[in-house]
C-alpha cells in the first residue's frame, strides 16, 4: 500500500508540475498575442492619422477627429496592457504582479475609453448622413 500511495503522490506532483509549466507557456502565448494586438492597433491609428493629414474634409469633421483620438487612446491603452500583461509573466513576486495587474487594468480602462470615444463619433457620422437621405420638407 505505501508504495502505491508514493508512486500516487509522485504522479500527482509530476502532473501539477506539468499543469504550472502548461500554464506559464500559455501566459507568454496570451502575452505575445497581446503585443500582435499592439502593433496592429499602432498600424490602425497610424493609417488613421495619415488620412487625417491627407484629406481635409476628414480634418475638419469633429467627429472623424474625435474617432482618431478615441485610436490613440486604444493604441495607449493596448500599449499598457502589453506592458502589463508581460510584468505578469517574467516576475514571480506578488507585489510587483500586483503592479503589473493594475497596469494592465489602466489599459483595459483606455482601451474602453477609447472605444466609447470611436463609438460615439461613429454614431453622430452615421446620424448625420441619415438626416441627408430624409428630405427635409413634404411637398403633396
């Protein structure tokens, strides 16, 4: 019986190790991805900023401003979670995950931020150009 309960205990240690080595791999994995995230956001709202400059009536519309800022503020936001979503991986020291779970926190918060900003702007362009379609007078 005892060597049975020893080779248990050692399958058991075996497959808790495997779980915690699974686990860190899958953490840097949901890291790299969140820094794929990052550069395709960057990619975004540079492409957005470069039809700002190029297009005036892009430039003069407060809404498509207000859309490129809500970007910026997502690519801000995404920059930090990158920052600490790795923070959370490399340390094993609880205050400093701590830390790196609130930076990643602030990022999510930008990231919403900037969503609401985009969805809003988005709304108000949509709006607009449904008050051209309807015609304005009703003439019998």
């Amino acid at each position: 019986m005892s060597a049975q309960t020893e080779d248990k205990k050692a399958t058991k240690e075996n497959s808790n190790s495997d779980n915690k080595e699974l686990l860190l791999q899958l953490e840097k994995q949901v890291s790299v991805a969140v820094w794929i995230q990052f550069i395709g956001q960057i990619l975004e709202t540079y492409y957005l900023s470069k039809i700002m400059l190029i297009d005036e009536e892009v430039r003069s519309d407060a809404n498509e401003r207000q859309i490129l800022l809500g970007a910026w503020i997502q690519t801000m936001g995404q920059f930090f979670e990158g920052i600490g979503v790795t923070g959370q991986v490399l340390t094993d020291d609880d205050a400093l995950t701590l830390e790196a779970q609130e930076i990643t926190n602030l990022g999510d918060w930008l990231q919403s931020l900037g969503t609401v900003l985009e969805a809003n702007a988005g709304t108000q362009i949509i709006m607009e150009e449904k008050k051209k379609l309807i015609p304005t007078e009703y003439i019998p």
